[in-house]
C-alpha cells in the first residue's frame, strides 16, 4: 500500500512529533510504500530522500526560504552581522503574527499549499494519508486532499492542542476571536476522517462534538523503543560523579520553566555528589546560565543536541529529570523516550492535574515533586533518597511494552494497518476507548 505521512519538523532535525512519526513509519515501511511529507529545516536540504526504507519529500514556501536562511546566517555570523540577522528574525515573526491574526482560522495559506502540492504530486493511488498534528496546516491539506481522492483514507494522529492551543494564538483575545472558525475546522476534520488517533490529555476537548463519536482512537505518544538501552556514552573531558541527571527537551519560559529544577539541583549538589546535564533547547539560556557558572562544572548545558546524542546521554544516566507544562493542554512526549530506557525518573509537575504524575503511577521507579518554593529543600532529599534506593534498578522493556502499550510504533502502526484494510480488530479496538 501507498501510505502517506504529513508532519512538521522531520529527520534529520525532528521535533517531539516528528519523532513519533518516524518511529511508526518504520515499523509500517518494513511492507508498505511509505512517504513523509515535512517542511525543510535547513536551506540547503534536499526536496527529496531515501531514509530507513521510506521516502521523505520536503517541502517549503516562500517566507519559510527567507526564514531559514536568516537562521542559517545567525547560526554563522558573529558580533553585529549576527544582532541585525536576529532583528530581521523578529521582523519575520511580526509579520507571521500579523498575519495569524488577520486570517479567519489559524491556519498558513501558504504551509497548506505546500503540502497539498506535495500530496498531488504523488503518482500512485494513495491508500491512506496521516497527517500528524502540530501543524494543523497538514491536516487541513490532507482533508482537501480527501474532498478530491475520497477512496484515499484521512486518518489524522493529534498530539497538541488547535483550538485551545496559547502558543498558536499568542494572545487570548486572539484565540477567543478564532474560537468559531477553528472548531468549524476540527468539525470538518471529523465529517472527512476516517478515523482520529488522539492522545488521552486531550479526548475531553473532542466531547463537544457529535460527529466524532465512534471515530476518535485513544492513543499516546509512539516512544517506546528498546534500542535506547544499548547506547552508552563517552565522557570525557568530563566529571564522573556517581549520580548523573540529565534533562532532554525544551524549556519555555511560560510553559516549561526550568528555574525551580534548578533551584532543587542546587541542594542536591551540594548535599551529594553528582551532576545535571541539560539537552535542551528554548528561550530560557539567560535562565540556566547563571546556575551553570555557580555550579562550577557540576550543571550542563550542552544545548541543543542531535536525538542520536541525547538517546545516549539519557542511556548513560543515572535519573531521568522531567519537567511538566505549567499547563494541562500538552503532555510531555519526552517522558516515553524516559520509559523506553527503564530508568529512574523523577518528574516535576506544578497541577495536580498534570497527566504524566498519573502515567508514572504504572512505572514503579519514579518519583513525582510538586513545584512549590515552601518544599525545595525537602525535593532535594528526596531525590538524594529515590536514588539511593533505587540506584541500579532498571526494568526490562518487554514488562514497559505491555504496560504502556498505546505508545508503542509497533502496536499503533497495526492499528493504523486495520484501518486502512477495514479489517478492525474488535478486542483491540475496544481496549484502545
């Protein structure tokens, strides 16, 4: 079969999501046609590639050319010449705005065409098209796609937020302007869809409408994979402390802080030897950089880093740090990743609502710290004592697989397979609602 997959960031420079695609295209690539439409990352990528025995197709626009050779000129240029390319940035960025809040849905005209060209370009009959949200713009191509090709499959794979989404809509008086059009927008998702993978921290916004009924899968992030375990890393030039901690993902400043982390680690370090290593990306560097420079070589941060370097790191390391949104509209998909190596981990959350603390009541070497300035001290010793308890312990993948099985590509992509073939199985089918 001729599967097609539409997603943001891809290989070789894949966001969170951009990973899960991959992780389920090469399970279903192993007996099927399978292309990956992406945005380019780089300028100087290639609109086409062979990769793991799957075709990716790159795609771009014409603000998206001039953006990413202004972030190609900021990663080279020094001094001045790097300041006016960062000023040209945020003009770029003040346009996009402008322009988000001027369009009645929040959509890109110019980001649906790209895929939808793509998508069109594509000579054999298309069973199925999975675009994989974030960007809505691929799941909107993929439903006009649909109204053209109707004996094509949409089925679309959701991890984040549209409608409710703040990073998106950048102010609330602009997400409450777009709320009308944008829920119209997921409505007609529902009318094309075959079927909709949905990951569970947000199945209660889907409640609301009526066509989704019978068509909404519940699923997780597809993370888990067992090679994680077999990487080991080289640390030289490095201090060997007995407890390594490492943090892989990003920290926003409004959404995922990671000041209080850091003011925890602070204790920790000096109550007990060992080290924070942070591969991260985001826009708190002003933040991490004075607790680096205080830490004196025992905090980090190596920046950002390729997946291959980061999967090493959290192999090598002696506690999983994760951090949770200062919102419930998105779930960490690095905690999977964290899963997948059967590792310690602890995690800090700030709601008591905050999907991954229940996730992690099934993972038996985890610790949960609520992010409160009266208790920083006392986290810190807990940590000190979760290691000291478990320190050795790991769990064999086979036991993460089968408790966390809706975030394995392996099951996932058999779902996606019985979709397509209408050859549902009932049992499974079920135990997935």
């Amino acid at each position: 079969m001729n599967i097609v997959f539409m997603v943001g960031s891809y290989y070789p420079y894949s966001s969170a999501v951009g990973t899960c695609c991959l992780n389920i295209v090469e399970e279903l690539s192993k007996e099927n046609n399978v292309t990956v439409i992406c945005m380019k990352s780089r300028i100087d990528q290639s609109d086409v590639e062979e990769y793991r025995g799957h075709t990716v197709v790159r795609v771009s626009h014409r603000w998206w050319d001039i953006r990413m050779k202004i972030d190609e000129k900021i990663r080279t240029e020094r001094g001045a010449s790097k300041l006016l390319f960062k000023f040209l940035l945020n003009g770029i960025r003040f346009k996009e705005y402008i322009k988000l809040i001027s369009s009645r849905a929040s959509l890109q005209k110019s980001m649906i065409d790209a895929y939808y060209n793509a998508l069109n370009k594509i000579l054999a009959p298309v069973e199925a098209v999975i675009p994989m949200c974030f960007p809505m713009e691929a799941v909107v191509a993929g439903m006009k796609f649909k109204k053209n090709v109707t004996t094509t499959k949409l089925i679309p794979y959701l991890f984040d937020p549209f409608v409710e989404s703040h990073t998106l809509h950048r102010a609330k008086w602009n997400k409450r302007l777009k709320r009308k059009a944008n829920l119209k927008v997921e409505k007609n998702m529902f009318d094309l869809s075959t079927k909709v993978f949905c990951v569970n921290h947000m199945l209660h916004h889907f409640d609301k409408f009526s066509n989704s009924h019978g068509r909404i899968i519940s699923t997780e992030h597809p993370m888990l994979k067992e090679n994680i375990n077999n990487l080991t890393i080289n640390r030289e030039g490095e201090n060997k402390a007995p407890l390594i901690l490492t943090y892989t993902g990003v920290f926003d400043k409004v959404v995922r802080n990671p000041d209080y982390l850091l003011k925890t680690m602070q204790f920790v370090l000096s109550d007990y030897d060992s080290e924070l290593h942070l591969y991260t990306s985001g826009n708190c560097g002003d933040i991490i950089d004075p607790y680096t420079k205080e830490a004196e070589g025992k905090i980090v941060n190596h920046g950002y880093v390729s997946k291959k370097d980061a999967d090493i790191a959290v192999a090598s390391s002696g506690i999983l740090v994760s951090v949770g949104n200062r919102d419930n509209l998105q779930s960490p998909s690095k905690v999977f990743e964290y899963i997948s190596a059967g590792k310690p981990i602890v995690h800090f959350y700030n709601r008591d609502d905050d999907s991954i603390v229940d996730l992690l009541k099934s993972y038996p070497i985890s610790l949960c710290l609520k992010q409160d300035k009266g208790l920083i001290e006392q986290n810190a010793k807990s940590i000190i004592k979760f290691y000291q308890e478990c320190n050795g312990k790991t769990l064999k993948f086979s036991e993460i697989e089968y408790k966390f099985r809706k975030a394995s590509p392996k099951y996932i992509a058999s779902q996606i397979l019985n979709i397509i073939i209408d050859k549902e199985n009932e049992n499974e089918s079920k135990e997935l609602m």
